[in-house]
C-alpha cells in the first residue's frame, strides 16, 4: 500500500512539474509577445506621427495663433519648389526664396519642427531675406510635400540637409552656408553639423529649441501618459523594435553626444520657459559642441516662440553671431 501512495505521489509531482513549466513556458511566451507588441507600437506611433496629419495646415494654423501675416510675406516673396534627392533616394522638397532670383548669395538653409512644414518657418525666413540672405526651407520627412512616411527624428533627415548644401554651392560662389532649424529641425541640423559632410562645407550652425535626444523627448511623451508600466522596459522594448525594423536606435539619436563631432560655429537658442524640449536640454547640447566658436542664447519664452516673442533681438542675436 505504501508503495503504491509513493508512485501515485511522484505520478502527481511530475504532473504538477509538466503543468508548471507549460504556465511558465506561456507566462514567458505571453511576455515576448507583449514585449513585441509594445515594441512596435513604440516605435510606429513615433515613426508614423504624421500619418493622417495635414502638416501643412498645422503651420498656417500655428502662424495664425501667433499672429503673423503669412499672407503678406507669401506676397512679397515668391518660393521657387525645388526637389532634390538624398543618399539613400530620398526625395528632398525644397522651397527657395530669394528677393530677386539671384542665386549666388549668402543662404541659410531652414529645417522646420514636427507636426509642421517650411510654412512655419516663414518668421525666420522673413528677417533672412529682409538682409538680403537666400533662403531654402525644407519639408522634413512625412512633412509638407514629403512622400516618405517616416519621422526618424532627425536620424535620416540629417542626410537630406547633404543635396540641399550641394546644390546651394553649386549655384553660389564662396558664400555662406547657415544651417538653421527648431525643435526637431534643431536635432535633425545638430546631428547633420556632427558629419564631415558639415565640417568640410556649411559655416553656421543655428540650433533653437532642440531636444536632447530621442529618448529624451520620448521619456517626456512616455511619463505624461501615467500607463504604470516602467519607462525602461518601454525603452528596451521600443529600442529593440527600431533596430530590428527601421534600422537605427534610440541611441542613433543622441544629438548631445554628437556634438562632440561638431566643429561647425554654432548659436544654441533656447527657452527658459519651454515645457517640452527644457532649457537643461540646450544647455547640454552647448556644453557638448566641439567648436571654438558657440553661444548659449536663453531667452523668456516657451518652446520655438522666442522669434515671436523677442523679434529684433533675435534677428540681432543670429545676425551678429553669423557676422564674425
């Protein structure tokens, strides 16, 4: 009877053990599978932001609720649209402005922030060419005319910056290349300065409201969501996908760390007040630049607002900083 209360037991045991390892093996798989999928939702949320989106409208839109006369500078100035291609076959939009279609002039290459396209620029754009610059404003990937669907953060888009500055050489004679660009434009131009493509052919770097990475603007996005799952396993998870279907990571996209490679004068222009890219984040990216020559420009104003905000004193700070 013993003997057979002792089979019976290790019968039971051995069954428990199966089914422990098959919950276990379906806890285990159950988690990769919420990984991946957490993953990939990560990584095409972000990627994919302006799918559905009329970035186009979003820039008049935005002109509008700071009370600028888009109209009257789209009457004076007259946008020639340029397209060209980048390494990789990516076609690149461009609208060139200039006051009477001579291109051999200083220019200043502007690169607009997420959500928007080269009409939000037209500020900027505006004081550039009231002291006789050529201006070519870009539409970023999946931005204004753009066909690419893919918001990289600046990753692939620092390559596209590469045809616009060659063809601006082509068609000018020893003149000055600026490349000036806000918020996500600012990444994608701080990312571009840190190439040799930059160091050997542009010779001003204008950065205002820059984040500091992609991490670091996806940890803002992530912490305001409040979904209780532990930012760094979101991370993982999301950086995993990216490199495994994209091509490039979280840290691909480190625009302080690239400023080490940047040798390029540059002026970082930032917000006190600005609640999204924070001031800690400009004054990183500063800290950071190579080049002998660079300004820090804190300024009172939120998030790109301070050429609303502060006017002439913004054109006064770029303008003197690209005079030396």
């Amino acid at each position: 009877m013993e003997t057979v209360v002792k089979t019976k037991g290790k019968r039971l045991l051995k069954r428990l053990i199966k089914i422990l390892v098959v919950i276990m093996l379906i806890l285990v798989i159950a988690f990769l599978g919420f990984s991946y999928y957490l993953g990939k939702e990560i990584a095409v949320q972000m990627l994919m932001q302006n799918e559905g989106n009329d970035t186009n409208a979003n820039s008049y839109k935005q002109l509008e609720e700071w009370g600028y006369d888009y109209k009257y500078f789209e009457s004076l100035y007259k946008g020639e649209k340029i397209n060209l291609i980048a390494g990789d076959g990516n076609e690149v939009p461009v609208t060139f402005f200039s006051t009477d279609g001579n291109y051999d002039r200083d220019t200043v290459i502007l690169v607009h922030g997420a959500g928007g396209d080269h009409v939000s620029m037209y500020p900027i754009a505006e004081f550039y060419l009231q002291n006789n610059w050529n201006v070519a404003a870009m539409d970023q990937r999946a931005s204004g005319t753009s066909k690419n669907p893919y918001v990289t953060f600046g990753h692939f888009e620092k390559n596209d910056i590469v045809p616009v500055v060659e063809f601006i050489k082509k068609n000018t004679n020893n003149k000055k290349i600026v490349v000036h660009g806000q918020s996500m434009g600012a990444a994608t131009a701080g990312l571009y300065a840190a190439t040799e493509h930059a160091n050997q052919n542009i010779d001003y770097c204008i950065l205002d409201s820059s984040y500091d990475s992609m991490e670091g603007i996806f940890s803002v996005i992530w912490q305001s969501m409040n979904t209780g799952l532990p930012y760094e396993y979101a991370v993982t998870c999301g950086d995993w996908y990216l490199k495994h279907r994209y091509g490039f990571s979280f840290e691909d996209v480190d625009v302080v760390a690239a400023q080490t490679n940047n040798k390029i004068p540059t002026l970082v222009i930032h917000g006190t007040k600005d609640d999204f890219c924070f001031a800690s984040m400009g004054k990183a990216i500063y800290k950071n630049i190579s080049s002998d020559k660079k300004e820090l420009w804190l300024v009172e104003s939120r998030h790109i607002e301070a050429c609303i905000d502060y006017p002439e004193e913004y054109e006064q700070k770029v303008l003197s900083f690209l005079a030396d």
